[in-house]
C-alpha cells in the first residue's frame, strides 16, 4: 500500500518532522541515487547545504538483490554475517563482488566530486537522508563514513522502514522515520511512483542546491530570488515557483502536463538545466488542486492557455522581470497551452519548446505563432512523433522537431530526459539572450526542419 506520492512528497513530510534541527550546525547527506531526490526536499526545509554519502550494496553473487553488506567511501565496509551464514557465501565471493562494486563506487565518487568540494562535516551533525531503508547496511556504512570523516553526531532519517530493521540499527545517534509498515516488502512498494533517479539528476540536484543556498543568500541581501509565488488570474490564485539570477535577463515559464504540477521532478530536472545556464524559470500550477479534480480541466486549453498569459502579464508587472524576455516551455497538454497562449495577440513570447507535448491542441492557433518553436519528440512515442508532425505542418514561425532516439513519453529511459533538456536549453540561449550560444536549430528555419538526437 502507498504511503507516499513520490520521493518529492516524501523528502518535504521529512522536512517537516525535522524542522527542530533548522538553526543548528547540520548537513544534509543524501545516499545517491534514490536518496538524493529526498534529501534535497530535506535541504530546501532546513535552509541546509546539501552534499551526497557514496556507497554500494554488496549484493548476494546468486540473489543480487539481497544485501549482505555494503561499502562506502574511505575504504568503510559494513558485512551481514547473519545473511553471509545463511547463504553460506564464501569468502573469495565476498572479495569479488566488493571489488566488483568498489569500481562501482570509485566513478561514482568521481563524478559526483568532479568539481564539486566535499561539505566538512568536522563538529558538524551529519543528517544521512534515504528513500526508505530495507536490510538497513546500506544506512550502517553511511553512519561510519559519516563518523570517519569527522561528525559530531550523525542522525540518519529516513520516510519508511521496518521497524525491527531500525531496532537493530545502532551506528545512528538518532533515528526519524515517518512510517514502520507492519507488512513491509520493499521500500518502492510504498512509493506510488518510484521513478528510478539517474546519474545526471544526482548532479544536477546538487548544483541546484548549492545554487539555492547562494540564492538565499543573495536575496536576503537584495539579490536574486527563489522562492514560491502565487499568481492572481482572475478569480483564482495559481501556486508557483520563481527562481531568478541575479541578472535575470530571460525567464522561462513552464506550462506542466496533465496529472503533473511544478513539483514535476522532470520538469525541475529541464528548470535546473536552464537556471545553470544563467535563465530564470517560473515553475507553474495552471490549475487549483479543486480544478485538477476535474479531468475535463486538463484538457481545457483554452483556460491553461490564458492562465499562463496571466502569469506572463505577472511577470511583466514585476520590477525584477518587467524588462526580461520570456519563453515558454510546455510538457504533454501543457504543450498545447503554451502554442495557444503564444498566438494570442499583445503577448510577447520570444521562443517556445515543447517536450513530448501535444501542440494539435492548439489547433488552429498553431498558424498565429511567431515565436520560434523547437518540438522535442521520443523516438518510440509513435503516436505523439505523428501528431507533432501534423502540428510542424501548420506552423509558419521558425521551428525545429528533433527526435530524441529511443526515447519514450516520458523520457525515462537513461540518458533521454538529459538530451531533450540540453536541446530545450541551448533553444532558450539561442533566442532569448543576446548573443546566446545556443547549438540547435537555425537561424529563420522554416516548418518542416527535422533533427535526431
């Protein structure tokens, strides 16, 4: 049974429970991959810097899904001897699979460090962040690294977990969790979507929160914003979330999909692409979550198309962006949205992006956009890569459809969702800052322009 949304939800109901260690010498670890998407939540609650504890599960050679123990950086290895036993897995085994995963661990520690310094954790209280723990060895070498490389005390905090696991657990001073099932299985199985986390959205989750923390600084100085927003539309108030640089030059609004919002872990993995480009991005709710009830709403693009012209009149009438050029980034339906509202007369839009979005929504608006368009397609979303084909077909503005192979809807598969945002990103540079160094499209290139990833 799900007791979670998704690693976003779970990473902000921990923040919350942890909220009495906001103030005090703390930071947040994050065990790559899946922890990481939590502990950034975690981070964000706190104010608290962020930074990853690399380990590896040492997976039983015949059930490599069952621990029996885990390694860590600094040489730290934690065995299950009570699983070894049981399996009766020999000792030259062990030494190969350790070394196997060794290798594993060592890039891994290289290209999450790759220009990145390590956060002291000397005097400091060391706050060990998962997406749930199971045996519990992964969580044990972390705590030891964690002690070895100089913390004060170390509180390792986690959604879920069984709760004899937790009993067992002694390399913690202090154990959170929010959730002990009586019938626990695996951690995923209390997730409803337990999306895997890549390699890349590791990286870019910690530059995003290094950048975070010198954004709050900065703005409490007068400088840079990011923070949520809400956003007048006639009768309603849209929830929203605003990151700028310190020079915000060009801002990038997102027009979310159905079912999704600006917690979208996608689309916050593009905004981070943008925002270490030097853009501004509003992350966006085009509906209440009254509205979102109703599935007649989602495809409603009329209504989102002017929810998000009313967001870009918001920005317009604040003092930080009234001079910035906006762009449009739309996702699913909210790809429709974004052409429509692009087309609609007194609305400066300078460049549009769609990713796996259904711009036939738009309809007959499409022949009214001027802004330059680039459609991002998965190579296996057949039936999406035909009806932005059609939609190419009516456009009169510069445009591109390139295709990300392999890739399908939702661009989950390893590396895709990366391609598509670095496309999405050098189209922004290219139109919306002067002199941008954006590599896609083409100067004046007309419809009917194709390009493969």
């Amino acid at each position: 049974m799900s007791i979670f949304e998704d690693r976003i939800e779970a990473g902000r109901r921990l923040g919350q429970r942890l909220e009495y260690l906001r103030g005090q010498n703390i930071v947040i670890l994050g065990l790559p991959r899946g922890g990481v998407p939590v502990a950034f939540e975690v981070a964000a609650a706190l104010d608290a810097p962020l930074d990853v504890i690399v380990v590896r599960k040492l997976g039983v050679p015949f059930q490599p899904e069952l621990a029996m123990g885990a390694i860590g950086e600094g040489g730290a290895q934690v065995l299950d001897k009570h699983i070894i036993s049981h399996v009766r897995v020999a000792e030259g085994e062990i030494v190969a699979v350790e070394e196997r995963e060794r290798a594993v661990l060592e890039s891994r520690v290289e290209r999450f460090r790759k220009g990145r310094t390590r956060i002291d954790l000397r005097g400091r209280t060391a706050v060990i962040v998962d997406d749930g723990i199971a045996t519990g060895s992964t969580a044990r070498v972390a705590c030891l690294i964690a002690r070895q490389l100089g913390a004060a005390k170390v509180v390792l905090a986690v959604p879920v977990a069984p709760a004899d696991t937790l009993s067992d657990l002694r390399e913690a001073d202090e154990i959170v969790c929010l959730a002990t099932p009586r019938h626990f299985t695996a951690v995923g199985y209390h997730y409803r979507d337990f999306s895997p986390t890549g390699d890349d959205e590791v990286v870019l989750l910690l530059d995003a929160a290094a950048r975070r923390l010198h954004s709050a600084q900065s703005a409490a100085n007068g400088n840079g914003v990011d923070e949520d927003v809400e956003i007048d539309v006639g009768t309603v108030q849209l929830q929203g979330h605003l990151y700028l640089p310190v020079t915000a030059a060009a801002v990038v609004v997102f027009a979310h999909g159905s079912g999704s919002s600006r917690h979208s872990p996608r689309n916050r993995f593009v905004a981070s692409f943008l925002q270490r480009a030097g853009l501004g991005t509003l992350l966006l709710d085009l509906l209440t979550p009254a509205e979102e009830l109703h599935r007649a709403n989602v495809f409603d693009i009329e209504l989102l198309a002017r929810r998000l012209t009313g967001a870009t009149k918001w920005l317009a009438d604040r003092p930080e962006t009234a001079r910035s050029r906006v762009g449009y980034f739309g996702a699913s339906t909210g790809a429709g949205a974004a052409l429509w509202a692009a087309a609609e007369p007194g609305v400066r839009i300078e460049a549009v992006v769609s990713r796996g979005g259904r711009p036939d929504l738009a309809g007959k608006m499409l022949t009214n956009v001027h802004a330059p368009t680039l459609l991002i397609v998965g190579g296996a979303d057949r039936e999406v890569l035909e009806l932005n084909h059609w939609a190419q077909s009516l456009m009169r503005c510069p445009n591109q459809l390139s295709v990300v192979p392999g890739a399908t809807h939702l661009f989950e598969e390893p590396g895709t969702l990366s391609e598509a945002a670095a496309l999405a990103r050098d189209w922004f540079l290219r139109y919306l800052v002067p002199g941008g160094s954006g590599e896609s499209g083409s100067e004046g290139m007309g419809g009917g322009a194709e390009s493969a990833v």
